[in-house]
C-alpha cells in the first residue's frame, strides 16, 4: 500500500456513519429510489456558534449523504471536489433531514447534489464530484 494511493477499508470508524466510532454521528441511512435520506439531531458539541451548528459540520452530513448516493450502488468512492451553500442557520438540537442523490455518471466519476433542511426549510445544498476507488 502506498501512501498516494491508501488502500481504503471500512473498519466502522467513520467519523459520520461508523457504528464503532464512539465520538461519530452514527448517521442511519435510508434508501428511497434514486434518494438516500438521513435524518440527526445533533446537539451542542457541534456548535459553532450558540446553538447553531458548525458549518464543518453541515459540510460533513452533506458530503457523506452523496456518498452513500454512490455507495448504496455498491461502489467505493472518495470525494474530489466538494461545492457548499449555506443558506441559513442549521440550529444544534432540531432535527436536521439530509438527502442526496447521483445527479449523473461520468466513467468512474459521479456527479452528486444533496440537500439539507430543518423544519421543511432548505438550509443548506452541496454538489461534489465523487470518483471510484
């Protein structure tokens, strides 16, 4: 294994998804037709500031629900390029529903678009560019 080219393992650590991660959001997922959904209550540790959730952080539950929009079609994949909106304030405590899909597939990269929201309110969307490993 070199150290440009890791080889990369799921060993559950995952800092979003990993069930063995005692310190990660243990995001569930579920599978709609072309859509994964998430749906976390994320409390103060995540904060940036009083009560609204880090930005990192809405960075993160996006990104990883297009990730599984690849994964689900049962594909390893890693993020290449990763474009963020944040629109309002996502608040710390509230239910947050994250949702993602693959928008197209261009050899072995796929172009994804996901979405945030709290309270039937779209707070956040990314789009990213996933290649295959």
């Amino acid at each position: 294994m070199s150290k440009e080219f890791p080889e990369f393992i799921d060993d559950k650590w995952c800092f979003a998804c990993g069930r063995e991660n005692p310190f990660g959001l243990k995001m569930d997922f579920e599978f709609l037709d072309d859509r994964v959904i998430s749906t976390v209550v994320l409390d103060k540790k995540f904060q940036g500031f009083k009560d609204i959730l880090h930005g990192g952080i809405v960075a993160l539950l996006l990104d990883e629900i297009m990730a599984w929009s690849v994964y689900k079609r049962g594909i390893k994949c890693a993020t290449a390029k990763l474009e963020l909106r944040l629109k309002k304030p996502v608040y710390t405590n509230v239910p947050v529903r994250v949702e993602g899909m693959v928008e197209r597939k261009i050899k072995n990269t796929f172009v994804c678009r996901a979405f945030l929201c709290q309270d039937g309110i779209i707070k956040a969307e990314a789009k990213a560019i996933f290649v295959k490993v």
